[in-house]
C-alpha cells in the first residue's frame, strides 16, 4: 500500500510539473509578446524622430547663410510642417526674409534631435 501511494504521488507531482511548464512557457510568450510590441513601438517613434530629423536637415540646408529665399521655397517648406516652419520666415516685397532667431532654435533643435537618435539604447 506504501507503494501505491508513493506511485500516486509521483504522479500527482508529474501531473504538477506538466502543468507548471505549460504555464511557464505560457508566461514566456506573453513576455516575447510584449517584448515585441514595444520594440515595434520604439522602432516607429525612431522612424517617426529619422524623418523629422531628415526633414528639418534639407530645411536648414536650403536656407543656410541666406538672408532670404524666394516666396516659392518659402511656402514650399512652411507647407511641409507649418507649426514647425510658419514663423520661420518673414514676408517682404515678395521675399521671404528668415527670422534668424527662429533659424537658430531650428538648428539648435537639429543637433539636439540627432545627438539623441545616435545614442545607443540600452
């Protein structure tokens, strides 16, 4: 009788173990889950970061070490994000004169923007 019990009980513990393994690999795919989400997360807020970065380079690139630009160029940049680009510029007599205060936050925020996505995550 010692022994049925002994065989019960191992089969009792087998049972356990069994179960115990199911919810762990359970748990593990949900971590990978979630792993997984947030490294989608991370890298669409990098592309989103990568693209404002690429934009606001060729906007400083077009306008640098100039006084004006034509009116063209001008509402071609402030219609590609006009609350970042609206106040950039200053209209007169058919030019588009850059507000250099405005010019130098840009560029402050440019290198500012880029020195964070060359960071490396750890």
């Amino acid at each position: 009788m010692g022994s049925e019990v002994s065989d019960v009980h191992k089969i009792d513990l087998e049972a356990k173990k069994v179960e115990l393994e199911k919810e762990s690999d359970t748990l593990q795919g949900k971590i990978l889950e979630k792993e997984r989400d947030i490294l989608r997360l991370e890298t669409e807020q990098d592309k989103e970061q990568l693209d404002l970065l690429f934009e606001m380079s060729e906007v400083l690139q077009q306008i640098e070490n100039k006084k004006w630009v034509s009116a063209t160029i001008a509402f071609k940049i402030i219609r590609s994000n006009p609350g970042k680009y609206s106040n950039l510029f200053e209209m007169k007599d058919g030019k588009a004169y850059i507000v250099n205060k405005r010019f130098e936050e840009l560029d402050h925020e440019f290198f500012i923007l880029k020195g964070e996505l060359n960071k490396v995550k750890r």
